[in-house]
C-alpha cells in the first residue's frame, strides 16, 4: 500500500507539473502573437527605407506613383 500512495502521489504531481506547462505555453504564443504584430509596421518601414519598394504592393517609389500606405497607417 506504501508504493500504492507513493506512485499515486508522483502521478499528480506530473499531472499537475503538465498542466503548468500546457497553460504558460498558451499564454506565452498569445504574448508572442500580439508583440510580432506590434512589430510589423516598423519591420516594414525599415524593408521600405532599405529597398525603396512598397512591402504592401511591391511598387518602387518615387517613381510615377507614389505609395503611401506605410506612411498613413496608424501604429
């Protein structure tokens, strides 16, 4: 009966161990998630001053057209 409560005892702190485990990593990708999509607009602004071309339609600027769309969306 011992090794019964002893077995029984480590079970539930694996379960328990697992299920911290399962709710950080949730928790963790969402975080991820919302600070890369807080970065983009300056991701982009950056591949626009190094390359010249618009990330969202792929246009060169200064050219006949301008693109604007970086520039005018909000952060």
């Amino acid at each position: 009966m011992p090794y019964f409560n002893k077995i029984l005892f480590t079970a539930f702190e694996i379960s328990i161990f697992l299920f911290g485990y399962v709710i950080g990593r949730r928790m963790g990708k969402k975080e991820g998630v919302i600070e890369g999509m807080s970065l983009v607009p300056l991701d982009w602004r950056k591949q626009l001053f190094e390359t010249s071309i618009c990330p969202l339609c792929n246009q060169e600027l200064n050219l006949k057209v301008n693109c604007d769309n970086v520039h005018n969306r909000e952060l």
